[in-house]
C-alpha cells in the first residue's frame, strides 16, 4: 500500500456536485493498493498514520498525533500512486490492484484506521470521479509505503 498522508484545516470529496465528506482539522489520506497487499500491511499502515506525530503541541512543535488531538481523517482511493513512468509519456497503471482486489483491501483499511481512531472517518468512493479539495496545512505532505518501510 502507497498512501500520501496530508495534514489539513479543511478538506472535501465532491461527486457530481454533492459533498460526500468534509472535515477539519485531520488528515487527507489517498490510498493506493496494489494485488500484493495483505492485513498485515494494512495494520501497519494504519497505526503509522493515526500515531504519526505530525500536529503542533501548545509550544508549536511537531509532537502530536492525529489520535491526539483527536483529529478527523478522510480516506480516497487513488491508484494513480502506482503509475508506472519510465517509458514514455503516458503512465501505466498495471501495478494498481484490479477492483475485485482493491476494493475489500481499501474497506479493511477504512475498518482498521476507524477502530485504531476509536471513531468513524469520511471517505470518498471507489472507482467514482471526485473532486478533492484541501487546504494542506504547513504544508505537511508525507508519504508511506508499506513495501518500503523506512
């Protein structure tokens, strides 16, 4: 699993012109799953995201987590993080995970990062066209992937 972790004041999905979540002060997570993922990496991934210390204390530093401050998340599908672009100019998406695959993977991970948070987050839906809007925070853009665990 490949997830782009950022910190936000606000954030959005959109589809067809409704709002489907929206939080504030939290985390947009884009997720992008691919057919060699398993529990395992789900578990991992989201107890780095929900005790990654990325939120400002009362001092302004950087020692607080998203479980912390109990702050919202939204989760959104995104196979386009694993386009491959080595050759040529138009990415290749076969690394991505195929629906039958991702999507049973992709609710899992919503399930594990709900019960790691100890609430309910918002997601956007698989497979849809959506507008995500954010207002990134800092900015803090962080990126993890579970089969490079640096």
């Amino acid at each position: 699993m490949k997830a782009v972790i950022q910190r936000v004041s606000q954030a959005s999905v959109t589809i067809n012109k409704e709002i489907v979540a929206s939080i504030h002060e939290g985390v947009l997570i884009l997720l992008g799953i691919v057919p060699e993922d398993t529990q395992e990496d789900i578990n991992w991934l989201s107890n780095k995201i929900t005790n990654l210390r990325i939120f400002n204390d009362a001092e302004g530093v950087m020692n607080n987590s998203l479980k912390t401050n109990n702050g919202d998340a939204i989760v959104v599908s995104q196979f386009t993080l694993h386009a491959k672009t080595k050759k040529g100019n138009r990415p290749s998406y076969i690394l991505a995970a195929k629906p039958e695959l991702a999507i049973p993977l992709y609710q899992k991970f919503i399930n594990q990062i709900e019960k790691d948070l100890g609430k309910p987050i918002q997601t956007g839906e698989f497979g849809t066209d959506m507008q995500v809007a954010l207002l990134n925070d800092g900015p803090v853009t962080i990126i993890i992937d579970t089969k490079n665990r640096e």
